[in-house]
C-alpha cells in the first residue's frame, strides 16, 4: 500500500508503465474523498512548452528511488482524459476519467467528488 505521507516526495518523480517505459512526471495525486488514500495521479507529458496533465489510477503502483511505477501501458495513459497544466478536474469530466481505465465511478451520497487534489 502506498502511504500518503509520502505524496510530497513524489512531485516530479518519473512515472513509469509496467515494462519501465517512462510515461512523464508526477504532477500531483488526487485521493478519494471516502478513504483519503492515494486515487489517481495526474502525469505531465508533452513537449516541455506544450504538455498537458492525464490522469492514471494508482492501484496497484509501486515507488521506487526516482520512480512511481503504475499498473496502466504509456499507451493507455497518454491517451486518458486530461486538463491543462493550470487547471482543475471539473466535476462533470470526473466520470471519464474512471470510465477511460474500466473503473467504477462512485460519488458520494449527496453527489460529493469522488478526488481531490492533495
């Protein structure tokens, strides 16, 4: 299980898909608003002067020196919902984001967020 105490240490880390192709870098995690625990992180690839932020699950990922090793192909990743480097998921795009890795999307009980940036 990976510890959300160690979130801050992930900042800029590369992510890597199982094969240890390198997808970009960790931008920032999102955690589900139910348990607190580390969700999804948002990955920053592209061109250095025109990269974007996709989302991928943590399930399943490992941390390593320099590295957050996910359970999702560079391919999957690179081709999930994302937002501009500046931005904030909207709720209504929330959704997509599970949906795009087969995932069950469940908010709250009064229509609450299921992520949050942390």
């Amino acid at each position: 299980m990976i510890q959300t105490a160690d979130i801050r240490e992930w900042r800029d880390q590369d992510v890597v898909d199982p094969d240890g192709h390198k997808i970009g870098e960790l931008e920032s995690v999102y955690v589900d608003t139910s348990t607190d625990e580390p969700a999804m992180a948002t990955v920053r690839v592209g061109l250095p002067t025109r990269h974007r932020l996709v989302f991928v699950p943590l399930e399943g990922a490992t941390v390593g020196p320099g590295y957050v090793r996910v359970a999702h192909d560079r391919k999957l990743v690179k081709q999930s919902p994302s937002i501009g480097p500046d931005d904030v998921l909207p709720f209504e795009d929330e959704e997509a984001v599970f949906r795009h890795y087969g995932l069950a999307y469940e908010p709250g009980a009064n229509g609450e967020r299921q992520l949050a940036r942390r």
